[in-house]
C-alpha cells in the first residue's frame, strides 16, 4: 500500500505543493449488539482509501477516495492541491512545520488473541449469557450487551520521506440492565457506560469477566428504581475511576488540545478557557493533581506508534503538581506556540484530516485508597460510573450524572442514592483535590466515542484513573 | 441506471435465492470549508461509493458495510455476510423485507451543488468573513451531494438523488460570539454576507455581559435552541423502540403538550432535504407527531412497527438497531409573530440563541442540561436590555412546552441547526413561560 500512498504525495507536490503527506487506510470492525438474549445487530464493516494532504503557501487541502489504484491516488493529490489553492481565497498567515525526525518504521499492538478470529458464536453466547443472568433479576427490562473490534492498518508516506506502516488492534464492549419506573428508568453499566476499550486482542474482553459482574449491575439498577434522591448540597465527593477519567477527558483532555488554545475550533467544539502565556504558572489543580498524555502506555486505548503526522508517540507532562505545563499539539500548531511538537494528530479513518487529539491523557497515581478515602470522610457522598455529561464551550463549567452513589456517614457507606449530579467550574474543583487511590487501583479507562472536527470524527482515546475525593462539591443539581 | 443502482442489483445477484436481503448503495461527495481566526484553516473533500448489506437467512440476520466495491471484493464481502447470519441465532423480531411500493415524487438536489467547487465554498466563507470587519470569524460552508439506491430480495427498488449546502459560523469580540446558519438543498440559496451579518450583529451586542442570577425566567428561543428540543423530543420520545421498551414519555392520544405545539415530519416538504424512502426501502410520509398538543404517532422502522401491531412509517436510520427509528425532516408549526412581537410581549426574561453541549439525565422524564452560547441576552419590559454571560439550565423539555406554556411563536421557521447536526429540523422562534437556569457558565 505504501506505493499508492507515495502516489498521492508525488500527485499532490506536481501539482504545485510545498509538502504532502498520504495514508493508505485499511480498517475492519466487528460490533456485536445484544438485547434480552436475542442479538440485535451484528456487523461487520470494512473502510478502505487515500487521504491525502496538501500544503501550498499558507494554505492546506486534503481530499480521500476511496478508490485505491496508482491513478486515482495521484488524482487525489492534485485535487488536495487544488483545495488548497482555493483555501487561499481566504489565506492566514504562513505555516511552519515543527520537526521531526523522519522515519521509516513499522510498530504493531501487542495482542495474544487476535479479537477477529474469535468465533463468533463465542462473542455471541458471552453476551446473551450476561443479559440473561441480567434478565434473570427481577425488575430489569432491558439487558443489553456490546462487544466491538478494530483492526486498523496504516501506510504513511510524507514528501519529507516518512514511511510508517502500522497495525493497531482495539478491543472493548461492556453491559448495561436498565430497570423501569412509573416516571423514571434506572441503569448500571459495567465495566462502565459505554463499555470499557483498550489496545489489544480478545484477551481485554476475558479480563473484565463480565459474567461475574452482571448479577449485581441488574441488582443494583433495580435497588435504584427505590433508593432516595441525592439532596443538592455542597459536600465532599468522592469519584469512581472511569467516572474520574471522563471528567479528566472532558475538563482537562479538552481544555489542553493546542487547537482549541489557537481558536482552530472556536465555531463547534469550542476555544479553553487556557492561555499560552500562561503556561507553566497557571494553577490547574491541587499539589496532587499530576496528569501525563503519554500514547506510550501498553494497553491503553489512545496508544499507537507514531501519529498520523509521522511523529513518534511519547510521553508529554501536562500538569505537574496540580500547575499547568504542557498542551496537546501537532507540527503545525507546535510550531505556532513555540513548542515540540507532541505527536498528538490523528484522523479518523482514510477520509478524515488528521487533528489534536487525546492520546492517554490521564492521572498519575495517588497512594490511598478507596476504603481509606471512605474511611476518611465524615460527611460526603461516593458517585460511580458516568450518565451524563455536559461541559461549556472554554472547558469550566460542567455538570456530571452518574448512574449511582452512596451517602458516605462518619467513613461508612451508608444509602444508595439515585439521579445523582454534581456540577462545579474546572480548576476551582481540581484544586480542591485532596485524596487519591494508588496503583492497586488505578485503570487505564479507554473512550471510543471522543467526538471533535468537521466532518465530525471519532477518536479514541485513554485516561488513567482511580477514585479520588474532592472537597465542598455542589452535588444533587436537578431541573 | 445510475452507478448506486448497479451496485444494489450486482449485491442482489450475487446474495440470489441464498436468503432475503436489502442492499442501500450510495455515491458521491462531500466537501467542507472550514475557517477559523478569519482565514481558511482546514479544507476537505472526499468522493467514494458505499454499499450496506443485510441478509436474513431463515431468520438468521446479519449485516455488513464496505466502501470498496470492486466486483471480486463484493462477492467476498456478500459470502462474508452469508457466512456470519448462518452463525448467528434466529431473530423471533425479524419482521421481513418492505414489500414493493411506491416513494413519493420528491427530489431535493441541486446540480449545481453536487459538483459545487472549492472556490464556490471559499467565496461563501470569504464574503461571512468580510461581513464582520474587526472581528475573528469561525465556521464552515459544507456541499454535499450523493446518488442513494435501495433494493431487496422482495422487490422494492427506490432511487434519490440529495444535496445540502450549508453555511454556519460565529463571529467574535474579545469577549463574545454570535451566530449565524442557513442550510438548503441548493448552494445558490446561501448568502454568506447575510449570515454573517447576523452572526457580527450577536457578537457586537453581546459584547458587554453580565451574569443573571440563576433562577426561572420566561425565555425567547431562537430557532437554534427549539431545534435541540425537537430532535430531543424525536430521538428520546417519539421513537418506537424507545416507546416500545417503556423509555419514552409519549402516551399516544394524550395532550401532552400547550396546544400551540404541532410537531410532524415530512421528507415531501419542498424546503426538506434527503430521499423519500428509509434505509429498509419503506417510503416516507408525511407523520404528525403532535396536533395542537396531541401526541399523536411516533416513528417506526419495520420491527418497531411489527411488535407495536402498526405500519413502518420510513423512519428506520443506520444505527436503529440500537437507538431506534428517528424521524430526520422534523417541523415544529410557527405563528404570526415577528421574533419582535415576541420579545416585547416579554416583562422579564433571557433570549437564547443556541444551547450546547446538551445531555439527557432521564429520557422518561425528558429532563435535559446543557448551557446557552452565542448570544445570550436579557429582556425587560418587552425589549432587549443587556448581554448575559452563558448560563447552564437543567431543564425537562415535555415540561417546558406543556400546557399553557407556550406564551407565542414566531413567524420565521427556517432550518436551524441542532445538537445533532444542521440540516433536520425547520422550526421558528419560540416564547416559552418558564426555563430553569441553575447556574452561570464560569461560576
């Protein structure tokens, strides 16, 4: 594939370009989808193409096709590089590229079983195995079931002389039962909403054992139908791990993407209420807030070899004892702030323009743990795994529902509590950050639905977590 | 015979007698000028073929996509199908393949916007640019043009032709934004200067903001903000696998809502856009989902529709496995009112332009947060009087339009765009009695 791919580079620089870059993507997926025993959908889905990229000036084209020929590659550079003479209608200011080394490499995920060559009727009897023992508890109306499987194979070529293959597998699914009031539905999810992904084979799916957990979900989704509100208040919250991840991801993974600072997303995701100036004194968090993108960590879901820029994945601080010191970036937007460029660009599949995006942007570990913190806290409340999520347009302001929580009563767990929220502005709740789990407790939480960029693409990206406490949170917020 | 239907009738060759089956073929373009800081940063288009696959085999149902379709791939790709329903259990739910029918006569395309160039785009950008001079501008103009063919085993045939062009952006001060969207089948239709008039206007008068204290207020909706209600309503209510499985808070023949509220689809509107016929090959219709406050019907696909005892209406979408049928050509009925009637019937209240980043807490309850942006004012004594920072509201959106609640409507239904996306709801300006806003955007 590489030589169609250097097609689409050497189309793009006849045409007149300063720089190209091409991927040649060949990418499977399996999604398996159960309710009530019975699979709802099963599909099977294969996207193959070109995208290639074109600079000329101070502006940039791209354009894909999905017809892979010599012909049609090099036709697709010249028309990136017709785009980008159009973009010059409207031109900026000129571009510079950030270096990098220039390499030719290969990088594969580790994975012991290969997820596509599974048998099927195995995928399918685990999940119509969990929804019946779901459906077993009574009270649950609907038991659902995921499982889901890329296989992605990437050929870059850049007219700088990159030339990258790499194949990432990805594995995740979960379950959720959901149970039904007179005016209310109840739902618990496991390993968490949406289920859990990581980078690897099949063997991510037998780790979580999802059938030793899907009893108590059903149970607990049930016990919630009569389980008291949680009461709005200001009080010490204390969050589950993949709960913890998504607020890392949407208040943190979001405000720190280069793109956003720059303003390139102002229209639609929207800008960070983070200022480059500001870098390297800006208080983010308390002293125990220390978060990493690192796309180097196995297993993680955001882990990969190099970017769709070229550049080696790594390891970037972020914030370093709750002070703001790092960005997410790629070569151009590096270039702009001055900084290395982080090696953080990737587009999602063949027909999409590679953009910052989160890598493994996630906590270091604490050296508590959950029935410390619990033990720890007089008066307070414990939230567990995500239900809705909402954040403004500068990443401050947010409002988060979990599925469940626990009124916490002189260091005991006390009542369940349901419908519980809690709402608060960024940095001021980083910093009030006071106890976190340690390694024993601490997952590298994969999202597969991150949504960003026009056409909207699809990431997925990793946030290590564990519990964590933070202190005077306004909790219980309802219409 | 277009190439979407060669694809439909090379799949259905090559599935046979070997099982039911119904192939969705499409081909085309989609193109999108994005800018950003007032200059073109980001600049795609892309062309390709795509065909959908599902084959029953005695009940057994499996599904399959690809975008290459060369001949020796599509015979691999429809026995990789075969291959997987034979392994699969039987679907007690599978309710068979549409039977042959007709789909209205409807086309919404625009030759000039399916072959709608670079520079078309960039002159539309250029001229939202240059309407808001001093002010950083950011947005999109998208074109997109596709050819659609559906077949089954069963012999229902249907073939559409759809474009959209679309034009959206903010323009910003230093401390705020303003929005401006049209979207239509026809390029020629969209005037960037207009839009971006809008859009610079917002942004100068909301330049100075102060924080309102959180509470109730009456509230002036822009159509942006009442096309997140309605694809809300639509995805989470009137959705029959949502009904079907208790989730939903429709209760059909009641009155539900204020009985100012009429809400229905219709892909036959001439300012609609997409094809007559759905992803099962069921034509579409006209569906009134509410009349003056009556919840009325909800949408179906064919399995939906099945186990409810009632005919699919054309509303089955990729994905509806999951999340159910969602009717996509959504109108919500306006009323005489100029948005400035509207206002000034208003003593004390907050004009919306858009919401974002809305997320649902309970769907039976319809209980929604989210936060205003792009504009945000207050009103008091029946005029505008000063810009309000964003405020989050957490809010039931069936409580908010029920009875009595809608005070006016306005007489400017247009397309708006939506937490989901432009180009699926035509809706006006709404006066609503009571909105709850529970807190200020930055504290």
């Amino acid at each position: 594939m590489f030589e169609y791919a250097t097609a689409a580079v050497e189309g793009a620089l006849a045409a007149g370009a300063t720089y190209a870059d091409a991927r040649a993507v060949v990418s499977k997926q399996e999604s398996i989808d159960v309710q009530n025993q019975a699979v709802r959908s099963l599909d099977r889905t294969e996207q193959a193409g070109i995208g290639v990229r074109a600079l000329i000036g101070s502006s940039w084209g791209f354009f894909a096709t999905a017809d892979i020929s010599r012909r049609s590659a090099a036709a697709a550079g010249e028309r990136a590089a017709e785009i980008a003479r159009a973009s010059a209608i409207v031109p900026g200011d000129p571009i510079e590229f950030a270096d990098v080394d220039v390499v030719r490499d290969t990088y594969e995920t580790p994975f012991v079983e290969d997820p596509l060559t599974i048998p099927l009727s195995e995928k399918v009897d685990l999940l119509i195995g969990v929804t019946k023992t779901m459906q077993g508890v009574d009270g649950i109306a609907i038991a659902t079931g995921n499982l889901t499987f890329y296989d992605t194979n990437k050929w870059f070529v850049s007219s700088q002389g990159h030339r990258i293959h790499q194949h990432l597998v990805e594995s995740g699914g979960g379950f959720d039962a959901t149970a039904l009031g007179e005016r209310e539905s109840q739902r618990r999810s496991y390993p968490q909403s949406f289920g859990q992904y990581e980078t690897g084979g099949y063997e991510v799916i037998r780790k979580w054992d999802f059938a030793a957990n899907a009893g108590r979900v059903a149970e607990e989704a049930v016990a919630l139908l009569t389980a008291d509100e949680l009461d709005e208040r200001e009080t010490d919250l204390i969050l589950e791990g993949s709960q913890l991840a998504l607020q890392i991801h949407e208040s943190v993974g979001h405000a720190i993407e280069l793109d956003r600072i720059l303003g390139w997303e102002a229209a639609f995701a929207g800008t960070s209420h983070l200022q480059l100036p500001k870098l390297g004194s800006f208080r983010f968090g308390s002293d125990l807030m220390n978060i990493t993108a690192d796309a180097t960590l196995p297993g993680a879901l955001g882990t990969f070899g190099y970017d769709d820029e070229g550049t080696k994945a790594q390891r970037v601080p972020i914030v370093d004892h709750g002070t703001w010191v790092g960005v997410l970036s790629g070569r151009d937007s590096a270039a702009i702030a001055g900084l290395p460029p982080g090696g953080m660009v990737r587009g999602d599949g063949y027909n999409r323009l590679p953009m910052v995006r989160m890598t493994n942007v996630g906590l270091l570990p604490g050296d508590s743990s959950l029935d410390e913190i619990i033990a720890d806290t007089k008066d307070g409340v414990y939230m567990a795994t995500n239900r809705s999520w909402s954040i403004d347009d500068k990443r401050l302001n947010f409002q988060f529902g979990t599925e469940i929580a626990w009124e916490i009563k002189n260091g005991k767990r006390g009542r369940m509590l349901k419908n519980p929220t809690y709402t608060g502005i960024g940095p001021v709740f980083w910093g009030s950050l006071d106890r976190l789990a340690g390694d024993d407790e601490w997952i590298h939480w994969g999202t597969p639905n991150c949504g960003k960029g026009q056409p909207i693409q699809v990431a997925h990206t990793g946030h290590s977590a564990g519990p964590g406490r933070f202190k005077n949170v306004r909790v219980g917020v309802r219409g | 015979m277009s190439r979407a239907s060669q694809l439909t009738e090379q799949v259905l060759d090559l599935v046979g007698d070997r099982a039911e089956a119904e192939v969705v073929a499409s081909t085309g373009n989609l193109a999108l000028t994005r800018f950003a800081n007032s200059f073109i940063h980001q600049n795609v288009a892309e062309v390709g073929e795509a065909v959908s696959l599902r084959v029953a085999v005695d009940g057994r149902v499996a599904s399959a996509k690809t975008t290459t379709t060369g001949s020796e791939t599509l015979a691999a790709f429809v026995d990789g199908a075969l291959e997987t329903a034979a392994l699969q259990p039987v679907d007690e739910d599978w309710p068979g393949l549409a039977p042959p029918r007709a789909v209205p006569d409807v086309v919404h395309a625009d030759d000039a916007t399916y072959d709608a160039s670079p520079q078309a785009r960039a002159a539309i950008v250029k001229d939202f640019v240059d309407s808001g001079p001093g002010m950083l501008a950011a947005g999109y103009c998208q074109t997109e043009g596709r050819s659609i063919a559906f077949a089954n085993s069963a012999g229902q045939a249907a073939e559409g032709r759809q474009t959209n062009a679309i034009v959206d952006g903010i323009h910003q001060t230093a401390t705020s934004a303003g929005t401006g969207h049209a979207a239509s089948a026809a390029i020629g239709d969209l005037d960037g200067a207009v839009i971006g008039r809008i859009a610079a206007q917002r942004a100068i008068d909301s330049a100075t903001p102060f924080d309102a204290k959180p509470g109730e207020y009456e509230v002036i909706l822009a159509p942006e903000a009442v096309g997140t209600i309605a694809i809300f309503l639509a995805f989470y209510g009137f959705n029959g696998k949502m009904l079907e499985e208790g989730q939903s808070f429709v209760d059909l023949g009641t009155k539900q809502f204020d009985e100012r509220f009429r809400f229905w689809d219709d892909v036959t509107d001439p300012r609609a856009l997409g094809v007559p016929f759905d992803t099962e090959g069921t034509p579409k219709r006209r569906l009134e989902l509410v009349e003056d406050g009556v919840t009325r019907a909800v949408a179906h696909n064919r399995k939906t529709a099945k186990k409810a005892g009632v005919e699919p209406n054309g509303n089955n979408v990729p994905g509806a496995e999951g999340w159910g049928p969602i009717p996509t050509n959504l109108f919500i009925g306006g009323g005489d009112k100029t948005v400035g009637d509207l206002i000034a019937d208003v003593e004390r209240g907050i004009y919306v332009s858009t919401f974002n980043y809305c997320r649902i807490l309970d769907p039976k309850t319809m209980v929604v947060t989210g936060l205003t942006r792009n504009g945000t004012f207050m009103i008091e004594n029946g005029r505008i009087t000063d810009a309000v920072t964003n405020m989050r509201f957490t809010q039931s959106f069936v409580d908010a339009l029920g009875d009595g609640k809608i005070l006016g409507l306005g007489d400017d239904a247009r397309f708006a765009d939506s937490e989901f996306g432009p180009g699926i709801t035509i809706v006006p300006t709404m006066h609503l009695g009571s909105w709850n806003f529970t807190g200020g955007a930055e504290g």
